[in-house]
C-alpha cells in the first residue's frame, strides 16, 4: 500500500513508512536542520520566516503542521500544539518521547500551547487594526466537579459579533491557551461563552485563571502541562449490550475503560475524521477482538482483565514499546476487546499473532476503529 498517496486499506493499514519510521526521519531530519531555525530565534526573525522553517523540519513527520517556538531559561522551545484536537495528543507526545539527546541539549519539546509566565509579559494578538491583550478580558468560572462553565467578556471582540463569531472564539480560545495552557483549556473547560455584557459579580483575570485551576483541581502548574499525565487518564464506561451482536463490533460490550473516548466515539457514531488523520501520518489504531467463553468461575472478570493485560504486555514487548500504545479495553457477553494505537501496525500485528496464537483461545481479530472497514483474522485453531 502506498504511503497516504493511493486509496487507503481502511480494514489492514498496512503503511509503507508508518509513524515510528517517520518520526526516526524526522528526528534525523530536525538535528541536521535546526541550527538553522535557533539563528532565526536568535535574530527575531519574522514569524513567516520561522513558520516556514518549522514546515521544512517537521513536515516529513506531520501532515499538517501547529508549532510555535520560544527561548526560556537558557533553552529554545519547541512547542507542538493540538489546535484543540485530542487526536493530535498521542502523537506528538510519542514524538516527543522519541527526541534524540543531542536535541535536548538544545531543545526543550513541549506539547500543548504553553501558559506565559510573569517573566514573558503581556501577550497579545491583533485583531484587525487593534491588538487585544491580557487585560482586555473579564472571566467567570462555575465549577461542576472537575470542569468549568468558563464566560469570557471583551469590549474589543463585540464588532466580531455575531458575523464573525467563530473568529472571536479563535482569539477567545488562543487567549485562554496562553493564560493556563492549551491543555488545561481543552479537558477542564466543559463550555465557553463569550458574552456581550459583563457579568454583575466579581471577574477573574487572565492571570488569575491559571491559579484558580489548579486550586479547584488540586494540581500543579507542571501537573496541568504534563502531556504523558493526559495519556494516562482512563475513564470507565458502562454500555447496554446487545445480546443478538456477534459481529465484533462491540455491540456486546457492557463495560470498559479507555484513556481516549475521543476516537471510540467517532467508532461509535460511524465517523473517521480522527482515522482519516491518523492514516496520512502513517498511524493505524484498532483493537484485538477474542473469544470469552473460555473464562469461567467466580472470579471469570479478573480473568478477563489479567488477560487482556498480559496480551497487552507481551505485544508491546515484543513489538517494541516504540510501535504500541495500549490504550484500553472492554468487555462483551461474547468478546474481549484490547484497544491501541500502532505507530508501526505490522509489527504489531506480528507480535499479536505469535502472543494470542501461544494464549491458549481459540482465535483473534484485529479490526480497525473503523465501522465501515472488515475485521481480520489473525489465527484460528484448526
């Protein structure tokens, strides 16, 4: 199959150079290059100028491209930012995580818009023949357990309203990034409303809005920034299973966990945006689909759950921790299912054949996040 260029095989993803071999390039690329883009930091170039080195450096990687770059405390800063998509959070965490030593030597990676500090002054972004700062903006919040309805007012965006309403959320949302960090802003604001008269009570300020967080959160400023701790954050989730479902299509599913509801939920929903992104960067993620009816007695769902883990251990020993990323699982009347993101599916599914063929089931299926792709057979006793 041809890299991003051909139609895609959405049921067997199989890509000529997957995520891992891209990112490797990549990084091999950044080093040989780099030197050129800390000069244009050094010399304040233009911000068209650094945008189109950024390109030439991380475009062999990316598809598409969101990065900002900085100098604090001795270091230059590579900021990679999800533009609000939860999609771009594992990969550009597993990039960063693959930074070679000599570019930290230099480098700082960071994922997510970073929140400026006391030492960066104020920031500001021009609307127009205006510029609006910090202290243009006024802030409610009203907390419901660990999210907040957040109100934002600001005189200077009333003539965006409502013609160009999307435009004023943009500089709404940007604004927000840079006071508390892109993503505290993406998982801890549950709604955002931009109002065109402030409200009677005491605001907050941009500044104050960082603080606030991590009071109402109980977490640190290195806490609400650490992208590792986003990829890490599972949630459970309880479903009505059909009892007439035996197609793998985790129709049978009662319960599961899952530290990316995003993408199961456009499975769910029968949509593919996050797939159709993941695919023109060499990404693939699925889950392996097995047979339960070989767990019995009392304690038959630790059965299931030390099952799944041990599968999921295995592979990524056998693959390579560089080539998969565990990232949940459920449990049908009928199946067992274990959900990852591959940054190189063949390797994957090679260690996924030899560690469920040696587990004693009967047999095993991988099936893209994809309704509308067919399931695949990885082995099946005679």
């Amino acid at each position: 199959m041809a890299d991003n260029n051909n139609q895609e095989n959405k049921s067997l993803p199989l890509f000529e150079i997957p995520f891992r071999e891209r990112v490797r390039e990549g990084w091999k690329n950044f080093m040989k290059d780099e030197a050129e883009l800390r000069r244009l930091i050094d010399e304040r170039a233009g911000g068209e100028e650094i945008g189109e080195q950024l390109e030439i450096l991380l475009c062999p990687v990316f598809t598409e491209v969101y990065a900002e770059v900085g100098f604090h405390e001795g270091k230059y800063d590579l900021i990679l930012n999800l533009e609000g998509d939860w999609s771009r959070l594992f990969p550009l965490t597993f990039f960063k995580r693959q930074a070679p030593r000599e570019v930290l030597e230099h480098w700082n990676i960071l994922v997510g818009r970073q929140a400026r500090d006391e030492k960066s002054g104020d920031f500001q972004l021009r609307i127009e023949e205006d510029l609006v700062s910090a202290e243009d903006f006024q802030v409610w919040t009203v907390w419901a357990g660990k999210e907040a309805e957040v109100s934002v007012y600001c005189e200077k965006l009333l003539p965006l309203l409502p013609e160009r309403e999307s435009n004023a959320y943009w500089i709404v949302y940007t604004m927000l990034d840079y006071a508390m960090g892109e993503l505290t802003e993406m998982k801890y604001i549950s709604e955002l409303k931009l109002l065109q008269a402030p409200k009677e009570e005491k605001a907050l300020s941009l500044s104050e809005l960082l603080p606030n967080f991590m009071g109402q959160l109980s977490l640190t400023r290195e806490e609400l920034f650490d992208a590792e701790r986003y990829c890490q954050m599972y949630a459970g989730y309880q479903m009505k299973p059909d009892e007439e479902a035996e197609d793998g299509l985790r129709r049978d599913v009662y319960v599961g966990s899952c530290g990316f509801l995003p993408l199961l939920n456009e499975f769910w929903r029968g949509e593919s945006r996050m797939m159709d992104t993941f695919h023109r960067d060499g990404i693939a993620a699925g889950y392996f689909c097995y047979p339960l009816y070989g767990f019995q007695g009392e304690d038959r769902s630790a059965q299931i759950l030390d099952f799944r883990d041990e599968m999921a251990d295995k592979i990524e020993e056998m693959a390579g921790a560089d080539s998969f990323a565990f990232i949940g699982g459920a449990s049908g009347i009928y199946y067992g299912y274990l959900d990852f993101i591959a940054w190189d599916l063949k390797a994957v599914l090679d260690a996924a054949v030899s560690v469920f063929g040696e587990s004693g089931i009967d047999w095993a299926m991988f099936h893209s996040f994809r309704q509308d792709a067919d399931g695949i057979t990885l082995f099946e006793k005679k």
